[in-house]
C-alpha cells in the first residue's frame, strides 16, 4: 500500500547516493576534454589537448610501462600467497592458524601511509628500496589477503570429499592438487589476479615512498597534483580507469560466469 | 611423504612461503618501525640508539594530541556518516530491489575502487570551489555560495568518497543474505516496519555492520589525501603530521611514533569491534 | 659558433623524430626507444626542473635522458637522499640555504669555479653566496633566484594594502588567507613584519618568542596549508585571496594565464630563494653534469630558467638577462626584468629591501618545525 510512494522514494534516494559516488569520477571525464588549464566553470572548448599531451610524453609511457610491469608481477605473487593460504586454511587444523591468517589478512588494516613508512626504512635498510621491484614486493603484500579472501570462497564451494576422491583413485596429494583443486580454482584465481592487479595499478602511496626514481601512473598523477597541476591529471585518471575497469569486468565476467555455471 | 598426518613436504609448501613472505616484508617493517621510534636523529642522519626521547618529545606535545582526537573524531564522523547515508540506500537495494538489479548496482558502486582515488579528490576539488560547479548549481536556485573546500565538510566528503561504496556494498550484501521468512515472520506477529529494520533486520546484520563501519573507520583514520586537499590540513590529521615530520629534519624516528600510536588505536578499535560482531546474542527474543 | 651548428643539426634531428615518431608513438615505449643507449642523469629537484622546456633541447643534443625526482621542501630533499644509496643523484637542484647542510652530510661534490661565468654575475652577492664555497673552493653554482612577499588577488586587496605583511590581517581576508605549507618563508615573513629586517633569521629567545605570537595571531584569518598545487588552484579559483610564504613564482604563471594576482614586496622587506646546482657525491656522470650546468648558466639557459613553465625565476647572469629582453620582452617586462624598471629584482636587492632565505640561527630547524606544527594545530 504505503509501498510505492516509497519505492518511488528509495529510487530516488538511491539515485541522489549513486549521483554523490559518481559525480566526481564523470567530473573528472568532463573536465579531460576541456581546454581550460585551470578547470573552472562554466566549462571552456571542447580540446583533445591533455591527450595529445600525455600521449606524446615519453616519460608517461615509461610510467605506464612500469604500472603493467609491477601491476602485474603484483598478480602473480599476491595471488601465489593469496592462493597457499586459502589451501592451508581449507585444507589443515593446525596449531596457530589463527595468527597464521593474521599474518596475511592484517596488512590492509594498517593505514598506507604508515605501510610506506615502514616499508621505506625497512627495505633500504636490507638494501632492496628505490627498484620497481621494491613496490612489487610491498604490492604483493598488500593485495595477498584480497587474493586469499577470493579463492577461499571458491574453495569453499568445493565439496571436500573430492579431493579425497582423487587420493583414493591412486593419485598423490601432488597430482590431486594439479587435476583437482587448481582446475577447480582457476575462475577465482583468474579473478583474484585481475584484482590484485587493479589494486597495484592505482596504489601510489607506498609506490611514492619505495620507488625511488621509478615512476608508476599513480606516482605521475601525484606529481602533477603536487605540482603543477594541469588537465592532464584527469587525461592520465581517464585511462587508468579504462584499464582498471577492462581488468574488473573481465574478473567479473569470468567469476560470475563460472558461478553460475557450477549452480546448475 | 605418503604419511598425511605428519607435517609433509606437501603441507609444508603451502604453508611455509607465506610464513617466511609475511615475516620479511610485513613483520619485518613494522617491527623495524617500532626499532626506529627509539633512534636518534643526528646531523640529519638517522642514528642507532635505544633512547625515549622522540616518545617523550611527541606524547608531551599539545600538537601531537590536538591531532589525535581530532583525527579519532573525524574518522569516527565520517564513518557514522558514511553508515548512516549508506543505510536506506542499502536497504532498497537489498529489499526492494530484484537480485538482477542488486548484482548490477554492487558491480557498479565496485567501480570507483578502481578509478584513482587522487583523480576523483582532485575532481570534488574542482566541484566544492568557492566558483565550483556545485555553487554554480545553487546559484540559479539563490542559493550559496557556500564555503565547502578547506573545512571538515570537505575533508568528510572526502572521507566518503573512499567510504561510502564501501559501506553500501557491504550492508548490501548482508541484509540480502538476511532469510527473508524471518522478517515475514515478524510482519505477520503485527511488527511495524520500522519496528522490524530494529528489532530483526539490524540485530541480523550486526556483524555484517559492524564490519562495515570499522572499514570506513580504518579507511578514513589512515588518509592523508582528503584532508590534505579537501581540508587545507586544518586542522592536520595524523597523517598528515606524519609527512609533516619526515619532512622536517630527517625526524623519521617521530614519524614512527605517530604511526606506531595511530597502529595501536587501530588495533585496539578493530579488536573491539570485531569481539562485538562476533559476540553471542544477549538473551534471545 | 661550434654551437649554432648544433643546435642546427638538432632541428633537423627532431624534424625526422617528429615524422618517423608519429607513426611509432604507441609501439616506441614497449619496443624500448630507438636510441636505447641513452645516458640517464638522476635529477632531484622542485618540481618542474626536470620537465622538457627545461631539460628538453639539452637531452637531444647530448643524447641524455634526465630522471626527475621532485621534493617540497629542503628538509624533505635532505630526506630522500638519505634514504637513497650514494650516487642514486646526479645532479641537485637545492636552495641555497641548504647547499652547506648538503655539504656538512657530504652528499656533494666540489666544482670547479673556472668551468662557470662568475665573471658575469649581475650582483656581486652571486660570485661568493653564502654557503656555496667553504674556503676557496666551491660546492654549488647559483641558478636562478625569486623574491618573496605578498601574493594576492588584486580585486580583493590594493596595491597599498598588499604593501605591508599588516595586509594579511585585514578583516575581510578572514578564512581567505592561505600559507604554502613550509614553515622557512612563512616564518621569515612573520620576521620581517616584526621588524626584525636583515636578522631575520638571526633571533634572540625573545625575538622568537616575539614571532610566535605574531604568526598565531593571523591563525584566525588562515584558511588552509597548501602545497604547491593546492596554492596554485586556492588563488585562481578564489578560494585564497592572499597568500603568504610565496611570491611570483606562483603568481607569475597564473599571470601568464590571465588571472587576478600579483606579489609585491612589502615595504618590510621581501624573501629571495636562492636556486642553485649541485653535483652529488659518488656520480659517476660528473662530466655530464657539469655541462648541464654550464649550459643552463649560458644566456640560452638562464632564458629556459626565466621562462620556465613550472614556476618563474629571475637570471643571474647579464648576459641571460640581456637575451631574455631581445627573445622574450614581454617576460621580461612581466617580471620587471629591465634595468630602470620599478621592482627590478637586482635594483631591489642594491637597496637592501631583499634578504636571502636561510635557516634559523639560534634555534633549530626542529623548533621552528615544530612551532609550525603547533600553528597549523591551534
């Protein structure tokens, strides 16, 4: 009865709060065409000009090279160290597992700021800052636990049983894990690398401090914001999220798509 | 290798790596940190020492402790905020919407966790200015302009922008799972709707928000970027005193015990909340 | 003439770039640059030192890439080379008042003074600035210099009344005033309005004390810390009417794009920062360097540094100063770079109204930090 009036309302309310979380990301697009350097309203010509720019700096295709490279090495071992520990959770009781899955999930409660921190004074200190391999090593750390939380709730929809199946058939634990648990697994690994992937792609301020002079997209971003800021912020914050976004619906596409294949 | 219940060689390399990782890269820095709290600084130069001075030097400090409880209540404002805001919203999507539109709404509010954070501040920039797009819209309707950039509200719409998805998708998430028969039940006992969202829907979801909120908290608690640029740094949160003072003189050792002070209030705030989520009901209805 | 050959050839170098590069661009970066064997030189400096309208002509004529790492902030740059191994910079672009800290920690190598025009310096000061030499031997060669006093918005705030730091107390600036966000030309501005003239930095407890007070009591009219960028968008979009700290290095190029701004030195006296290289300790691309340098001191590189498109400086040598006003008369003029002009920047230097930045003499850079963090606080 009272039903849609607040239907209508909620619509609405939802909309307002959709509005809010996307206004600044459909801003920012506006404003990557606009010729002003200094974006004010009401908005200047329509320019192309920050493209061209950020297209025809070297400096900016070396960072886009070093965020693929670290973006996704990144993947491959946060998803490594997301993967073994979703298994030994799954798979064993043993003694400390609970500081054992602290160890992994903890890192993202610890504010970046003071992740950088550490890690800087840290790594040069055993000798491995200021390499593109630095942020890799920091990065994995970082997007571990969110690897981990992926293939676990697929494992988690793995019937036990199975892989027992598999050992009883005259397979080891080795070849089990081969035909059994990692075919099982592949959408959520598939999907765990994308993520962590996008997480590396966009993190700057770890990145800033352990880097050196190796700069990643973030890090360009963050200089330009820091100096003299220009358009070409939101030309570069236009592509990092065509990228972002082509990895998170492909992670997406894929997860889901397996998902409900295995429901029915 | 063939007895399964020893500890293996198989066991042990899906165990073993992750151990030694986390202890070099995680372990290893933080404890590291908490080394550097007690270094001196000398000539600029960091120096090994054992020595209380920094902890003396930065807890006595009115500064230091300004920062603190504001920082603590600005995080705590824009987490209840972000809470708040995020509830009707949440709410629709998980109960009124079908789980055709549910699914699309969470992929969308996942989107902005993938654009850059710095560009879309850099973005409410433009959007807050005193000649912004946002006083230019209440203009028109006579209203404005208003002061947003530079204050708490800036800083906390800042907050939000990292926040608010957050805080949707996981009250989403957990009133959907809620078992729908349950709130019938309490429908057909003669419950009134705002009765049910806070006799039923809410003690059913409390771990679910509990998490929620600790999320915007930690978020909020840990950023420098919002009330850095939304905020003009007044009043300066804790991050923003920690790059403050490693910029000033190489005082990395003071950095450190801000940073170790901002862990301790983190982990003290986390494990409450989390031994609230997880706490048995009290009495059952 | 050796050089105009050069720089001829290089045209035509970057006319067959620019042809074969269009069709290249999106493959170069991944395939790895044509002219792989490119040295790099490591740069760590203020923003914008490093960009192409910088470093760009001299990067294709030598065959060099620079590698940029920008700081805010001396303290900050001490910082970043201290957690680096030694060598990582090549060349530093420091201010002035930190060359002899960068000295103290050894960071720095010695250069030798014939390899520069000290001969053709527009102020005496230049040849021996302090800090730069210890003894006779040199640590660092002079760039580029601005001055610092009242950056305001002019619809706001009158010529008049900018011509004293007492401006930034005006009441209708409440909330409006903005700092950039580092405590030495903030400070030292507080300093001058005390009166404090030449000893600026040179404070006695109670002098200090003194200037304390003084700062706190604009903390009503502040409306917030900014870098460089913030401070950037704060006076073009309105939301800072004045600023203290900063001067036409911020206001010059806002300027150049037509917005309502102007710095003037009060009648208290202004700031200079002083922009000076320096090779670091244990590159092994000194030679490199040192050519660098030598061609940024060239009157074509000290009209790169006047023009620079990150932030304006003014040249420190004649020659640099007379080819500015043949190539770039309206900056010149802008930057009231022509001798007889008013607010000349050596004519104000010659009357003593000018007092270069440096760091506090009886307290420590920690104090003064931490009064600032206390200030940003209250």
């Amino acid at each position: 009865m009272q039903g849609r009036g607040l239907n209508i309302i909620l619509a609405l309310y939802v909309a307002l709060i959709f509005t809010f979380i996307f206004a600044p990301i459909l801003f920012s697009l506006v404003f990557s065409f606009n010729s002003q350097r200094f974006p004010t309203i009401p908005l200047g010509e329509f320019s192309t000009e920050w493209y061209v720019k950020i297209f025809n700096d070297p400096d900016v295709w070396q960072a886009v090279r070093n965020s693929l490279i670290v973006s996704s090495s990144t993947a491959v071992l946060g998803t490594a160290l997301g993967f073994c520990t979703a298994y030994s959770d799954f798979r064993y009781n043993f003694r400390f597992k609970g500081p054992y899955l602290a160890l992994i999930l903890l890192p993202p409660t610890i504010p970046l700021i003071i992740m950088a921190l550490a890690m800087l004074a840290w790594l040069s200190r055993i000798g491995l800052s200021g390499q593109l391999w630095s942020i890799i090593l920091a990065h994995s750390v970082l997007t571990a636990p969110f690897a981990m939380a992926i293939i676990r709730l697929r494992l988690h929809q793995m019937d036990p049983d199975l892989e027992a199946a598999a050992w009883n058939l005259g397979g080891n634990e080795w070849q089990a894990m081969r035909h059994v648990i990692l075919p099982f697994c592949a959408p959520a690994i598939v999907s765990a690398l994308c993520l962590t992937a996008a997480v590396s792609f966009d993190e700057f301020a770890v990145a800033w401090f352990v880097s050196g002079l190796n700069k990643t997209v973030p890090i360009v971003i963050l200089e330009i914001v820091q100096g003299n800021i220009d358009p070409q912020v939101n030309a570069i914050g236009t592509f990092v999220f065509l990228t972002s976004m082509t990895l998170v619906i492909l992670a997406q596409a894929i997860f889901i798509s397996r998902q409900i294949k295995s429901h029915s | 290798m063939s007895a399964p219940r020893r500890l293996n060689l198989y066991a042990l390399t899906w165990r073993l790596p992750i151990i030694l990782w986390q202890l070099m890269f995680f372990v290893g820095p933080v404890l590291f940190m908490v080394a550097i709290s007690f270094f001196v600084v000398r000539n600029y130069r960091m120096t090994e020492a054992f020595e209380f001075v920094n902890w003396e030097k930065m807890l006595t400090r009115g500064y230091f402790w300004d920062s603190y409880w504001y920082t603590l209540f600005i995080a705590s404002l824009s987490a209840s905020v972000a809470m708040l805001v995020a509830f009707p919203a949440a709410w629709a999507l998980a109960f009124r919407a079908s789980d055709n539109l549910r699914r699309w709404a969470v992929f969308l509010l996942v989107i902005p966790f993938f654009t850059s954070y710095l560009v879309r501040t850099f973005s409410w920039y433009v959007i807050l200015a005193e000649s912004g797009v946002l006083n230019a819209m209440l203009g028109y309707i006579g209203l404005g302009p208003f002061k947003m950039l530079n204050t708490h509200f800036g800083t906390v719409v800042g907050y939000l922008t990292l926040t608010l998805p957050l805080a949707v998708i996981l009250q989403t998430v957990t009133m959907a799972n809620i078992d729908k028969t349950l709130i019938e039940a309490a429908r057909n006992l003669g419950c009134k709707p705002l009765a049910t969202i806070w006799r039923v829907v809410l003690p059913l979801s409390r771990t679910g928000f509990i998490v929620a909120a600790l999320f915007c908290f930690i978020l909020a608690f840990g950023d420098f970027v919002a009330p850095f640029y939304l905020g003009g740094s007044q009043e300066p949160t804790l991050p923003i005193l920690i790059l403050d003072t490693t910029k000033s003189g190489q005082q990395w050792p003071r950095a450190a015990v801000v940073a170790i002070m901002m862990m301790l209030t983190l982990f003290t705030v986390a494990f409450t909340a989390i031994a609230l989520a997880y706490r048995k009901p009290a009495g059952s209805r | 003439m050796v050089k105009s050959t050069k720089t001829q050839s290089n045209h035509y170098l970057r006319r067959d770039v620019l042809r074969i590069g269009g069709g290249v661009a999106l493959a170069a970066p991944f395939v790895g640059r044509a002219w792989a064997e490119t040295t790099e030189i490591n740069m760590l400096a203020w923003y914008g030192h490093g960009e192409p309208d910088m470093v760009g002509a001299f990067e294709e004529a030598n065959n060099v890439k620079f590698v940029p790492k920008y700081y805010a902030g001396g303290d900050n740059m001490l910082a970043l080379i201290a957690q680096s191994p030694p060598g990582t910079y090549d060349i530093i672009l420091s201010d002035a008042e930190f060359v002899q800290q960068l000295n103290a920690a050894e960071y720095i190598e010695p250069l030798d003074a014939n390899d520069y025009p000290f001969d053709d310096m527009l102020h005496e000061d230049f040849t021996k600035f302090p800090g730069h030499w210890d003894g006779d031997t040199l640590y660092s060669m002079i760039l580029r210099g601005g001055h610092l006093g009242v950056s305001y918005n002019t619809t706001a705030m009158s010529a008049e009344e900018a011509s004293s730091y007492q401006g930034f107390w005006k009441p209708e600036l409440a909330g409006k005033v903005g700092h950039f966000d580092w405590h030495l030309p903030s400070l030292g501005m507080m300093s001058l309005k005390n009166g404090n003239g030449a000893g600026l930095w040179d404070l006695s407890d109670a002098q200090w004390e003194a200037v304390q007070e003084t700062t706190m009591s604009l903390r009503p009219q502040v409306g917030g810390y900014f870098d460089y960028g913030g401070t950037f968008n704060g006076l073009k979009n309105g939301e800072m009417l004045a600023m203290c700290g900063i001067g036409d290095w911020i206001t010059g190029v806002l300027e150049r794009d037509g917005a309502p701004v102007a710095s003037v030195i009060p009648k208290e006296g202004g700031i200079q920062f002083t922009e000076s290289y320096c090779i670091g300790r244990g590159s092994g691309k000194a030679d490199l360097v040192k050519s660098f340098i030598q061609y940024m001191m060239s009157p074509e590189g000290q009209v790169k540094s006047a023009q620079m498109l990150a932030y304006p400086g003014f040249c420190v040598t004649k020659a640099g100063r007379a080819m500015l006003q043949e190539v770039d008369p309206k900056e010149a003029a802008r930057s009231h770079q022509m001798d007889g002009m008013a607010n000349d920047p050596i004519a104000l230097i010659n009357e003593g109204r000018i007092h270069y930045r440096d760091i506090p003499q009886q307290q420590s850079l920690e104090d003064w930090n931490d009064f600032w963090s206390e200030y940003k606080n209250a």
